[in-house]
C-alpha cells in the first residue's frame, strides 16, 4: 500500500490541499484527515428520532432528490430532520449524505459525511463517488486509502468508483494495486467490478488482461459484453470486435443498442459493407432502426462505405435528426466528393434550427480547399466567423484559403471582436492594408469595435479620418460604430458631433446615441434623446425602451419612467423581456419597490435577466430576506443562476452587514456551480469584508485574486480603510490607485481623510501638494432630488439655486439640533461659510 500511495502522490505535485477540503466547517473539530482523528470505535452519538412514522417519509423524498434542483428540497428534509430531533443513525444519515453528492452540494456533504459513522463503508463510498463525479480521481483514491487505513473495509460497491478514478488518472498502476485488494476480497468476479476492471484494462491498451479477466467471468450480462466489445473498438481491433460480437450471439445475452452501435462502427471502419447491411436487418428485427445512436452509426457507415443512396434514404426516414446525424450525412457528402449536396444540406440544416458545432466544419475543409467552390467556401466560413462557433476552426479555415479577399478578412475581424479578441481583429485589419485591399464599409463597421474595447482612442480617429476620405461616413451602421467607439474611449462630444453628422438615422444609431449617454453619465441628455427620436418619427424598439428606462433610473426620474411604462402597455413592448426587466431596475432605483414588484409578478414569461432585476431590488433596498427568498423561488422555477445573480446576492449580503451568508454564497458560486468570480465580485467581497471592519479578510480577498485588481478593487478597500481608520493598507491600497487612475482626485481625498482622522497632518500637506505637481483637480460633488416631478441639482459649495438662503438657514438650525444631541463635527473637513461659526467654542 506504500508504493501505491507513492505513486499517487507521483500524479500530482501537490496534494496537500486534499486535507484543506475535508476540514469541517461545522462545530464538530478535526484538525486533520489522519487515522487517530476519527474515532472508529466509538460512532458519533445523536438523538434517537421522536417519530417513527416521520422517517419513511423522509427517506421516501431523499430518494427522488437526484439531481441539483432538487438539492432545496434535500436541505429542507435536513433540516426537517434536525427541528424533529431524528439522528443520523441508520441509514438515514447515509442517505442524506448520498442526495448531497447526487444533488452536487459538496460542502453540505463534506459536512454531513463526518457526523456519520465511518465503520461502515457506506459514507466512504459515497464521498469517493462524489470526488469521482467531480473528476477530482486523486482525491477519490488518497480517500479510498485513508478509507483501509481507518481499518474500515470497503466492500463491492467501493470498487467501481475506485477503479473509474484510477481511468481517470490513466494509472494502470494504481489500477492494478486495487485489482490486488479486490482479489483478496472475493469481488474479482462480480459483474459490476470486473466490468470495471475490464473497461479500465481495455482503455489503457491493456488489451489481453481484460480478455483474460473478461474469459474468466462466469456470468457475463449485456454491459460486460458491451465493455469487451468497446475495448477491442477503441484499440483498434475490428477483426476481435465482430469475433466478441458472434460469440455473443451464441449465448442467451440480446444486444442492445450500445452493442450495435459498437459493432457497426467496426463496419464502417473496415468497409464490411456486406457485413453491416446484414446487421441492419437484425437492427429492424430488434426494433431498434430508429433509436438514434444505432441509426447515425448505420448512416455513418453506409456513407463512409459510399452507398450515399442508402445513407440518404435512412436519413430521410428518421423521425428525428440531431446534429450528429447532420454532421454524419454533410461529411458523407463531402468526402465522397458531392461538394454542392454537402452545401445544399448545410442549408437545410441552418433553416431546421439546428446550429452546427465544430465537427460540422471540420468536414468542409475539403470543401474550402476547392477553388471551383469559392462562393460556398466564404459561405460557410462567414457563418463559422459570425456565430462563435470556434475561434481555432476559423483560423484553421482561414489559413487553408489560398484566395483570401475582403469578405473573408472582414469574416475574420468581425469574429475576432465577437469573441473579445481585439488586438487579433487588428491584426487582420493591419495584414489587409499591408496586402493592398480596399476595406468596405462593413469591414471599417468591423474594426471600429475592436479600438472601442482596447479603448485606443488615437487608431479609432485615425480609421474615422480614412472613412471620411474614402465617402463612407455617411452610412448609418458605420456611423452608429464610429459613435460607440468615441462613447467607449470617453468622448462623449465627439460622438454627438459624428451623431449629428448623420443624416438620415435610423433606430440603430438613435439607440446608440442614447446609451452611450446614458453610460457615460448623462441621463438628461439620454431622456431628452429618447423623446428627439419619437418626435422624428423613429419607432422605438426594446433596445430604445431599455436605455430610456436605465437612464431615467440613474437620474432617478420616476415621472418620466412611468410615461415610458404606460407607452409599454399600449404598445407591443408590454411583453418583451428585456424591457420590462429595465422596467423594474427604473422603480426600484427610483424608491417604488412595490411597483417593481407588482411589474415582476405580471411578467407572463420570466428569464434570468428578470429574476435578476428583482433579487438586485430587494437587496438594494436592504431587504436580504426577500432577496435570497427570491433567489430560492428561481432555482424552483428552473432557471440556471449567473454571475449577475449571484453579483447582487452577495451585494445584498453586504447592505444588510451579513458577511458569513455573502461568503457563502460566494463559494456556492465558484465551487458548487462552477461560476467563475469576475472583478465585480471580488469588489463586491471587499466591500462586504470592508463594511464590517474584517479589513485583514479584504485585503486577503484581494490577494488570491486570479488576475490584477482594477481600480475600483483598491477603491474599495481605500473606503473601508476610511471608515475603519487604517492608515496601513490605505497607503498600500493608494499606492495601487495612483498607477491605475492617477487623475482620480477622490483617491487622493479619501487618503488624505484616513490621514487626517490619524492626525497625521504632515502626510495630508505631502498628498495636497502631490494633487498639485500632477495638475489633479478636485471636482465637486452633486446631488439631486425629484420633488413635484421637477429635479433639483445641488453642486457643493454653490448658491445658485433660487431657494439657496432658506436651505442653509435650515441646514444651520439642523447642525444647530444635531450639535445639542451630541454631535462633534470633524474640524479638519474643509467647512462650508455657513457653518464655519457652528464650529466655535460658545463664549460663556
């Protein structure tokens, strides 16, 4: 057991972090995993359940919840369990331990797998499926060892998992350690184990010990057969395949569909025309002909064969075609050389509604090659740029085309942009110049997005100067890209000036104009936009509707957000998803949480995007326990939880000072579902750490970031160092800030107040004097409020509002009534004139 353990740790450099992911996060301690820290001989001692009659219910529903929608309803038989007093004595416990692992909540399981009694196997067994299940098969196989060591024995249900951890290792070695155990144990020749052994054996090239432990089985059922079949496939012995399949055929076993589609796939390999047709006859006596895996191989063999005729007949028979029996007929097509059948098919498949994938493009290759069949070639290679689908394939096509004209460089750019990959569209764009073709407007419409995301302010006006020299600056779609790329790198006149340029605009640059001001802070300018392009006679559209309603929630301006609702319901947007989602962003930002709500509930169809708006609603509003009811009520109904869900979850956490529950859902987010965290998040679980003073955590948080912290991260953890007085990590936040924004001047402030509450005035002088040698200008703060449905604006230290003195009048009678409850104001502020003889000690 040494050397296998040796072994193991062989795999993989670092496996320390096995004993990190078995620490209980319960009341119940256990410094390690080790042997002495479980106590085998004396099991864990809990409550006797009160009613009998309870626990059949129970386990009745445990058994139905199989997968992760139903691991809530698991959680309530838990704690259901726990409120009536029922221990986890029996098989219960294991019970609820095996819905967690199936459910795929393995933090619930690591927890409940250590108030069990661990002299049995069953927990073991389950904890090694659900390490197998995660494809963590090092964890599984140090757990199955940690298992002998405990002294607890496994039994023949331990064997499967453990055998399927040593595939995925690809360790026959360690498969063979296990093999030992098993022969020891009795259990070589039960049919689910010895499958095991023999899948294992076959699919690392060890061919003649699986037939040797495959002959020695007494009883051999369809999946053993199966197993043995497969593995003579996939080592590339058709010749064993079809031997394996006739000697099953003499015994009692029937061959299912698996068996078949094993068998045929040898045909076609081995062009065994005549031999598979007389399987297709046995297939049709089986009543099989239409099961799908069997009929997309027959198909596939009958193609690969060339009997197009007989391949296209069974493919026109089938009830229903997925995308691997499209992708099986197009390369029967193109390899047998019928390029424009291969084409008129892609077509058919486009207009069936079914997407193709990589493999689908993979047989055009050929095809693109041709230079008769140029125009299908940019064809397909424009729909593989255009739709994502695989950014390596389009390369790969790209560089197989000899000809390459605009329409495929502009392909290129275009999809280079769609997947994020900016630099790469440049790049294709700079090839095209240096190549001598004259770039269309659609190309130059192409590029602009690619300079608006790396934010390259220079190259987009240079691009702007050659669309206007060569004419195209008055098309509305070049236009409305020259107009976001200015929006994107911060010129917000520029983009009204090219904006203006336009002449005959259509929706696409009306929205474009409206959203980029409403991103840029200018909701005013936004809503008096939105009302210009109805006056013009310019329908609106969901995306118009969307930016109207998000600028009318920045304002806030309930009024106006109410207008453009009722426009909703007379129209045909009182049903678009989108619009309404922005709907109940608008009335919660603007304090009307009830109607957000009340809009939530008429939706007729709700998607991620909705259940979003109104979990961010409520807790924006600081209502954690409506937000997170809301967050169960989306699992319930089915919809798949995002980043942006969880963003205003943890969001939630933080307004309401729950730092454990916003934790906890951080990690439910990246462990249990596999989410990635992204910047937002890491902000938001500084912001958390930060408001309850845990500075330490945040600072933490910050470091085991995957990827460099931007400037809002630092940001805020310079305001939680504020709040908290720590004048420590505010220089170390700071120092960050002044090299990612060096122009912000509320950096500089908010350093110079955490210095300033430490009565350091000397570094409050060096960061004044600092703001000056870089030109930094404190730019002042505003507000504003809608009263009577008129908004009020209110800039600090400035009286040009109509009722000015009666405001400060009031001001100086608050600060007059705060001061008598206590209040110090804090001197080195910089005070307002009106308040500055608030601030004197009274003479007596």
């Amino acid at each position: 057991m040494k050397d296998a353990v040796f072994h193991l740790k062989c795999t993989r450099k670092n496996l320390s972090s096995i004993y990190k992911c078995f620490l209980p996060s319960s009341p119940f301690k256990l410094k390690s995993i080790h042997t002495n820290s479980i106590n085998i001989g004396k099991p864990l001692q809990f409550s006797i359940h009160k009613d009998d009659a309870l626990v059949p219910q129970l386990v009745s529903i445990l058994q139905t919840c199989t997968d992760p929608c139903s691991l809530s309803q698991g959680r309530q038989v838990h704690a259901q369990m726990v409120v009536s007093g029922i221990g986890y004595n029996g098989n219960l416990g294991t019970k609820l331990l095996g819905m967690y692992i199936l459910c795929g909540g393995f933090l619930d399981a690591k927890n409940m797998f250590y108030q069990l009694q661990l002299w049995c196997p069953e927990p073991w067994n389950w904890m090694i499926r659900g390490f197998t299940m995660m494809g963590q098969f090092d964890f599984a196989l140090l757990l199955y060892f940690k298992m002998l060591g405990c002294g607890t024995l496994p039994d023949k249900y331990t064997f499967p998992y453990v055998i399927k951890a040593c595939g995925g290792l690809n360790s026959v070695a360690l498969g063979r350690v296990v093999h030992d155990k098993i022969q020891a144990m009795g259990f070589e020749l039960d049919v689910f184990v010895g499958s095991s052994l023999i899948k294992l054996y076959s699919e690392n090239g060890c061919i003649r010990d699986a037939r040797y432990l495959f002959d020695r089985m007494p009883r051999k059922d369809g999946v053993l057969w199966n197993v043995m079949l497969n593995g003579y496939v996939k080592n590339g012995d058709r010749g064993n395949a079809i031997g394996v399949f006739m000697e099953m055929r003499k015994t009692e076993t029937y061959p299912n569909s698996v068996t078949f589609a094993c068998v045929l796939s040898a045909c076609a390999s081995e062009m065994l025309i005549n031999f598979g047709s007389q399987l297709h006859g046995l297939v049709i006596c089986c009543g099989l002909e239409m099961d799908s895996p069997v009929a997309n191989t027959l198909l596939a063999m009958y193609a690969k064969c060339g009997h197009l005729f007989d391949a296209r007949k069974l493919f026109d028979m089938m009830p229903k075609t997925d995308l691997v029996t499209w992708n099986g007929m197009i390369s029967g097509y193109v390899q047998n050389g019928f390029m424009d059948e291969a084409s008129c098919l892609f077509h058919e498949m486009i207009s069936a509604g079914m997407k193709p994938d990589s493999i689908t493009f993979s047989s055009f290759l050929p095809l693109l090659s041709e230079g008769a069949t140029l125009r299908q070639g940019k064809e397909i290679h424009c729909y593989i740029i255009r739709n994502g689908v695989d950014v390596e394939m389009a390369c790969k096509v790209f560089n197989e085309r000899t000809p390459v004209d605009v329409v495929v460089c502009t392909a290129m750019i275009s999809g280079y942009v769609l997947n994020g990959m900016n630099n790469n569209a440049l790049e294709i764009f700079r090839w095209l110049a240096q190549e001598r073709m004259r770039p269309n407007s659609v190309t130059l419409a192409s590029v602009l997005p690619a300079c608006a995301g790396l934010a390259t302010l220079k190259l987009g006006k240079e691009l702007h100067g050659h669309i206007l020299k060569h004419g195209h600056g008055g098309s509305c779609f070049v236009g409305s890209a020259i107009m976001d790329m200015y929006a994107k790198c911060g010129r917000l006149d520029l983009a009204h000036q090219t904006f203006m340029g336009i002449s005959n605009r259509d929706v696409i640059s009306w929205n474009s104009m409206i959203t980029s001001c409403t991103q840029n802070g200018k909701p005013e300018e936004a809503i008096d936009l939105f009302h210009q392009m109805g006056m013009g006679g310019t329908k609106y559209d969901c995306v118009s509707i969307s930016a109207a309603l998000s600028a009318c929630a920045n304002l806030p301006a309930l009024l106006y957000g109410k207008e453009i609702h009722a426009f909703m319901m007379r129209g045909a947007f009182r049903s678009d998803l989108f619009a309404e989602s922005a709907l109940i962003d608008m009335y919660s930002k603007c304090g009307n949480l009830e109607l957000a709500r009340h809009v939530f509930d008429m939706m007729e169809e709700k998607n991620e995007v909705s259940w979003n708006s109104i979990i961010a609603a409520y807790g924006n509003h600081g209502r954690l326990k409506d937000s997170l009811n809301m967050f169960q009520e989306m699992l319930e109904d089915g919809i798949q939880p995002d980043h942006v869900t969880f963003l205003a979850i943890i969001s939630a956490c933080g307004h309401a000072g729950k730092v454990d529950e916003g934790l906890h859902f951080f990690h439910y987010m990246t462990e249990e579902l596999g989410i990635m965290a992204r910047m937002e998040h890491y902000a938001c679980m500084v912001d958390l750490f930060g408001r309850a003073g845990r500075l330490n955590e945040a600072f933490g948080m910050i470091k085991s970031m995957p990827f460099s912290p931007d400037a809002g991260v630092w940001g805020t953890l310079l305001g939680a160092c504020r709040l908290h007085g720590n004048v420590e990590l505010a220089e170390v936040a700071s120092k960050n800030l002044f090299e990612l924004d060096p122009q912000n001047s509320g950096y500089y402030v908010l350093l110079s107040n955490v210095h300033a509450n430490a009565g350091q005035w000397e570094s409050v002088l060096k960061i004044r004097s600092l703001m000056k040698e870089r030109g930094v200008q404190k730019v002042p703060g505003y507000s504003w409020i809608d009263v009577n449905n008129t908004t009020h604006v209110f800039v600090a230290a400035e009286r040009s509002h109509p009722q000015s003195s009666q405001i400060y009048l009031l001001l100086k009678n608050l600060l007059l009534e705060m001061k008598k409850e206590g209040y110090v104001p804090q001197l080195y502020l910089q005070m307002h004139p009106q308040t500055i003889g608030l601030q004197q000690p009274e003479k007596s």
